[in-house]
C-alpha cells in the first residue's frame, strides 16, 4: 500500500487538487484524495499526473497559502513527501509545500495513474 509512495518523486511536484470527504455516520471513514503533477524519475522533463486516494482517514489537517502555491507551480510547489512505515497501523503522511504542508493519517492508500481532474 504506503510503498507504492516510495516510487514517487515528489520534490519540484504540483498539488491540483485536494478533495476531502466527511460522510454522515459515525461508521462510515473519511476520505481524502490529492491529485498531484510529478516527474516519474531524475532524467524526466514531463511531469505525470496522479490521484492518491487515503481510505479510513483518522485525521487530517493542512496550511496552503494558495498565492505561495500558484507562484511556485511551473517550478514545482511541492518540496518532498515523507510517511511512516509501520506494519498494520495508520499511516502517518506528510507533504511538505512552499509555504504549507498536508498531513494525513490513514490505513490505506490507492495511486492511480493515469488520472484526470
């Protein structure tokens, strides 16, 4: 699951995205899903678009300054990604922006690509 995320190259990464999902019930898990532009490796000069999904959110909190944002987007807005690695518990995500972070902590994560907005 979480290793799939080893395979991304997150720095000079774009965010699109970031759609949260509270369903009613207190059964029923949230949802958050990033939608992020990367390169696929070092030598690569296009980026390609991915959806991550996180399944069973426990909790999420960000800071984005949209201006930060949309002034670093040709050159990447993302700095780096970095989660735990524990065995059989809840994920501990985080993806550090410029001038923002996201944190996610989940027990699942799904990556798609290709993915469209």
């Amino acid at each position: 699951m979480f290793s799939k995320l080893d395979n991304l190259k997150w720095h000079d990464g774009v965010l699109l995205e970031l759609r949260q999902r509270f369903p009613e019930g207190k059964r029923s898990p949230a949802t958050v899903v990033l939608t992020v532009s990367l390169f696929r490796g070092q030598e690569t000069r296009k980026r390609t678009i991915f959806c991550l999904t996180f399944s069973d959110v426990r909790r999420i909190a960000h800071v984005i300054d949209a201006v930060e944002l949309a002034d670093n987007a040709v050159a990447g807005n993302i700095i780096d990604a970095a989660w735990s690695k524990k065995k059989g518990k809840a994920q501990h995500f985080i993806m550090r922006l410029y001038d923002g972070y996201i944190e996610i902590v989940s027990t699942k994560v799904t990556i798609r690509q290709p993915c469209a907005l």
